[in-house]
C-alpha cells in the first residue's frame, strides 16, 4: 500500500516513462484502485488528467529534441496520437507552440530543452 506521496511520486514515475496512459491502466500498473489514484491527486490540489497533460508535454518535448531528430509523426504515434494533427494541436493548446517551433527553440537553446524552460512555458 502506498501512502499519497509515494503514490503520487509512483504516478510521476510511470506517466514518465508512459505518458499516454489512462487512469484505469495507470491504476493497473500501479496496483491501486483508480479512485486512490483520483484521491491522492486531488488531495495534491489536482487531478490525474493534468498530471498526464503535463507528462505528455515533458514527452513531447524530450521526443522533439532527440538526436538524431524524429519525424513529427513519429513523435505523435510513440506519444499515443491517432494522427500528427492530433499532436500538434494538443501542442498548441498545451503550450502555444507547434512542434516545428519547439524543436527550432530546443535546437537553438544552450540548456537542454524542458517544457519549464522560459522559453517553453505555457501561455
């Protein structure tokens, strides 16, 4: 059994590695029930759905800037995408940004590119 911040840090880890995941899988993976997972989120002053937005920004991203570079639509389909239009407008919600800028800010960025940079924040 885990107690709310290890669960939440357990969370982390696993929406790290795997952004796209649901609730009910995260839930498996963890062997909790989903309303633990609901719970400790909200006790945590949020929900699983913005901790999985967020994991699937930092993914978005880590995959934008990997060398050798990966093709948009390929980023998309690691990332869960049913389409690399899907992905870009999640992007642009998420962050104001297309991918093709990302990558452009990430290339031209002196630090490794994160989705916390000040040049990455969300609008």
């Amino acid at each position: 059994m885990y107690e709310a911040k290890q669960l939440l840090e357990a969370l982390q880890a696993v929406l790290s590695s795997r952004p796209h995941l649901s609730l009910d899988e995260a839930a498996r993976t963890l062997h909790v029930e989903r309303h633990t997972i609901e719970r400790a989120c909200a006790r945590s002053g949020g929900a699983f759905r913005e901790r999985r937005h967020e994991a699937m920004v930092a993914a978005a991203v880590s995959l934008l800037s990997a060398t050798p570079p990966l093709s948009i639509k390929e980023v998309a389909f690691r990332l869960g995408f049913r389409s690399p239009s899907a992905f870009t407008h999640f992007l642009i919600r998420a962050t104001g940004r297309p991918p093709s800028q990302i990558r452009a800010e990430c290339a031209r960025s002196v630090t490794p590119c994160s989705p916390a940079s000040s040049n990455l924040a969300s609008t």
